[in-house]
C-alpha cells in the first residue's frame, strides 16, 4: 500500500516534470517564431535569404553556429569593420537580442526550417578546380559541406553561393577575421588562403554549390 503510493507519487513527479519541459520549450518555440518576424524581413520568411539586402540564407544551419555568430555580431566581434557592408546591416540587428534566451530561441526556431536551396548565381567556375580546392575545406567543413561543430566549422551546403564569395573575399582581406576576440574567423582567414586568387573562390564555390541535396 505505502509503496504503492511512492511508486504513484514516482510517476506524478515525472509526470510533471515532462510536462513542465515540454511547456518551455512550446514557450521557447513560440518566442524564437516571434523573433524571427524581425529577421524575416531581410532572411525572408523561410530563411532563403536576399541578395538585394545581402541577407544570405540561414534556414536549416546548426544552431550552435546561429547561437555563435548571433553572439559575435551583438560583441561586435562581427560585423563592424568599416568596409563590412553586409555585417554592419547584421550588427545592429542582433542587438535586439537582448537575452542570451533569445538568442537561444530564435537560433533553435532557425534551425528548425527545412535547410533552403538557394538558386545558384555565381557563373564562371570550373568545377573540377573547385573540387580539388576543397578537399582541403572538407578537413573541417565535411566531405559534404554538413560542417563539424567539434572544429568550429559551419556547414557550408544550403547556403547562399553568393554569400559565400563575399565571405571568402572578405577573410582574404581581413575584413572578417581581422578581430582577435572573434578566433573562429581568425582561423578561417587563415585558411582562406589556400585560395589563390578570386577564380579559385569562385570554382570552390561551384563546386559547393553541388553539394546541396
Ligand atoms: C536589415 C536586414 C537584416 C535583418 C533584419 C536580419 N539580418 Fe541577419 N544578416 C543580414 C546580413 C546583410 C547578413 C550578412 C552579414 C555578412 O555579410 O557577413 C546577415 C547574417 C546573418 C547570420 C550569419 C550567417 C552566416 O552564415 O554566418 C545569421 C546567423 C543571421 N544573420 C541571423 C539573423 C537573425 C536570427 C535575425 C533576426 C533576429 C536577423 N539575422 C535579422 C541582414 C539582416
Ligand atoms: C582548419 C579548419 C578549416 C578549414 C581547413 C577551412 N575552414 Fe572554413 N571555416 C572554419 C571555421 C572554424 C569557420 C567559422 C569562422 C567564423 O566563425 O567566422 C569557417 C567559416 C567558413 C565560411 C563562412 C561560412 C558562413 O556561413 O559565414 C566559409 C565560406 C568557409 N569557411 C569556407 C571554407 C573553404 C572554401 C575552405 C577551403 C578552401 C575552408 N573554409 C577551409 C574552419 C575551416
């Protein structure tokens, strides 16, 4: 009889306490689907990105690179060199974030979109450079560009190609990576050459661009 009700009350306390995770994270859910209104605006509504607002697609990444990027640019170790265009649009948008919870919600919502295919635009590449290029890359990102968060190392399938160019050019230059407090992109810009010249970018980029299925 006694332990017929501690085995009942064993059960109501998992009972509620499932309850009550699962709670949070509807709650969660629905503050990261608010959020996201904001980002729409420029991501689009299903995280496939805009080239007119240099707002690169983002549905379906890792949320562990969302939450990490969305931290870099809110410190400003991220998006606020004076020739970053496209960064310092993004910088003062995450500064909306003022939570690390937000930054957790909004980063779980994104993650959750089904992974967008973006239309290739970058034209010129030659393919098979571009694979041999990027069997250095795959060392970090992965054979299929799916990255490797154990290396720090956003995947690289899904994105938006033209994206890609610009963020390669601008760890060349420094523009990213140029800021010690972001060692991520330090060590990326580093890498960045292996790359030769821009017709090396823009046959790796090619040849990412297959890697999207
Ligand atoms: C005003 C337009 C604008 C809005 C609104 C905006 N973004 Fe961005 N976002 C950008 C641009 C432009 C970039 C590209 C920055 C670059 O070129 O380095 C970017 C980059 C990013 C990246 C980095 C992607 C990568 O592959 O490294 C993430 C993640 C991101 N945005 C998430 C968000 C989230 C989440 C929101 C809403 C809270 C949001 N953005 C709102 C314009 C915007
Ligand atoms: C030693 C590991 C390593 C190698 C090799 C490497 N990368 Fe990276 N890459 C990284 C890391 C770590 C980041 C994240 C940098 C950051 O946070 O800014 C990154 C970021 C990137 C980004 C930015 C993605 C985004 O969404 O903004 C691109 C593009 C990229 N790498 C392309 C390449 C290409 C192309 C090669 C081969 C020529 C390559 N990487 C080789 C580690 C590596």
């Amino acid at each position: 009889m006694i332990l017929n009700r501690i085995v009942y009350r064993i059960g109501l306390a998992i009972l509620i306490s499932v309850a009550g995770v699962s709670g949070a994270w509807a709650a969660d859910d629905a503050r990261g689907q608010q959020l996201y209104n904001l980002c729409a605006q420029c991501h689009g509504t299903n995280g496939g990105g805009n080239e007119v607002y240099l707002a690169p697609a983002i549905a379906g990444m890792d949320q562990w690179y969302i939450e990490s990027q969305l931290k870099m640019f809110r410190s400003g170790a991220r998006g606020t060199h004076p020739e970053d265009v496209g960064g310092m649009r993004m910088h003062p948008m995450s500064r909306w974030l003022k939570k690390d919870e937000d930054i957790t919600a909004v980063a779980s919502y994104v993650s959750s979109m089904p992974g967008a295919r973006p239309t290739p635009t970058v034209a010129g590449g030659n393919l098979d450079a571009g694979k041999t290029y990027y069997q250095t890359c795959a060392a970090c990102h992965g054979p299929e560009g799916q990255g490797d968060e154990a290396k720090n190392a956003p995947a690289l399938a899904h994105a938006s190609d033209w994206y890609l160019v610009s963020a390669l050019e601008k760890y060349k230059a420094g523009i990213r990576g140029g800021n010690p407090a972001n060692s991520n992109a330090v060590l990326m810009r580093g890498m960045s050459n292996i790359l030769p010249n821009q017709q090396a970018i823009v046959d790796v980029v090619t040849y990412i661009d297959t890697l999207n299925n």
